[in-house]
C-alpha cells in the first residue's frame, strides 16, 4: 500500500471513528459538516510554519528560528481553534465535546505515520542501536536509523487506547481525556525529536524550536489541568 493510500486510510478511519462518538443526539449531516471544518482547521495549521516562512522571506525579514514546512503540532493548534468556534457556533460544550472526538485523532495519526514511513518522510537520525532498522532518508541514503515513524505510530495507537480505557474506566473528569492526550501527545512528540534525522538545527541548547513548543504546550496543559480541577471543586462544594 503507497503512503497516498495510507494517509486516505488515516482519514477515513479517523473520520469514521469521530463520527462514531458522536453523541447520538446530533444530527449526521451536522457532525459531517464539523469534521470538515476540523479538517480545514488542521489542514490551515499543519502548514502554518511554510506559510510564515515564505511570508518572512518574501518581506525580507528573517526568522528567529526555523519552521517545519508541515507540522503535526500545528495541525492540532489549527483543529482546536476550528473546534472552539464550532462548539460557540453550535452551543457546545467544549471540554465535552472534545473528550468525544479526540481519541479519533492518535487513532488516525498513528496509520497516518506508516504512510510517513513508505513515504520516507520523517525519518529518523543514524544509530547503533537494537532499535535501529536499516532506513533511507529523503535523499536515499540507506542508514541503520531509529524507525521513528514506526515509533510514532506505536505510540499514537498506545495514545488511542489509553484514552479509551481512561475514557471507560476512569470516571475522568470533564476534559481529563483532552488534556491527557495533549500531554502524552507532547511528551512523545518531545522525545521523538531527539531521534529524528531531519530534526530542526538548535535553539537554546540541544533543543530546538519543536522542542519549545511541547514545553510550552506541556506548560498550558498544566494550567488547564489545575483550572478544570478548581472547578470541579466548586461545583462540589
């Protein structure tokens, strides 16, 4: 199967999935119409760092650091915009409805990174080690490196089913679910970087910009962890 055909699969399963937790009480056509937005959302983001580079350049003005062309972590900024304004357009509860639809998404990410994998896209650094799998990179030089598309997708179907058994198991509180996945997505995303081959060059240290990224999210997600759990405690009381 060609990556084109796996990045569809990860679509339509992930598609499939969210329309399937959907609660009932929607309409089909309604919670169609909002996977599309989601998708352009995520879509407008995931390429939001090529956008700004090829602004930047047009102006003449230089970035402080670099930007990936096609970015995970922006596609997800993007769908959470898009799913903020359509639970404000549709009277939604957002921390609800999002613990809904968001275990559809490792779900479809973790297919989606096998696609990267026949792709030989997001490959990973050369390595001796027991993990290493003998790999090209994008020019075609075959390495032993870290299977990191194999890792991510490991990873992101390990995502999926944790938030499925917290989801069923743990009685969470409303928007336990997102959050958990935001911050296990970042700490995987955090660590990946590390073996990654077409990593961006560093910014402070040995980390570079992605790096700052997951520790700034990882940081937002602590503060809306507390806020929920206050919350939750004066409804309580």
């Amino acid at each position: 199967m060609g990556a084109a055909a796996l990045y569809a699969l990860a679509a339509l399963v992930g598609g499939a999935a969210f329309l399937y937790r959907m609660p009932r009480s929607r309409s089909t056509p309604q919670a169609a119409r909002s996977l599309l937005w989601l998708i352009l959302g995520g879509f407008l983001g995931a390429n939001l760092g090529g956008a700004t580079t090829v602004i930047s350049r047009l102006a003449g003005v230089a970035l402080p650091f670099a930007l990936k062309d096609y970015s995970i972590l922006g596609g997800i900024l993007g769908g959470a915009i898009a799913a903020a304004l359509l639970c404000r357009h549709y009277a939604l509860p957002f921390w609800r409805t999002t613990d809904r639809g968001i275990p559809a998404l490792p779900l479809a990410l973790s297919i989606g990174r096998l696609g990267c994998f026949v792709r030989g896209c997001c490959y990973g650094a050369p390595a001796d080690s027991w993990l290493a799998l003998y790999l090209p990179d994008r020019a075609g030089v075959w390495l032993p490196r870290y299977p990191t598309q194999l890792l991510s997708a490991a990873a992101n179907l390990t995502i999926f089913l944790v938030l499925v058994a917290v989801e069923r198991y743990g009685h969470p509180r409303e928007g336990s679910v997102t959050l958990l996945f935001l911050a296990l997505f970042l700490v995987k995303r955090f660590g990946m970087e590390f073996l990654r081959g077409d990593a961006l060059p560093p910014v402070l240290g040995p980390l570079n910009s992605t790096h700052l990224v997951c520790g700034i999210g990882l940081g937002l997600v602590a503060v809306l962890w507390v806020r929920l759990r206050g919350r939750g405690r004066q409804e309580l009381g």
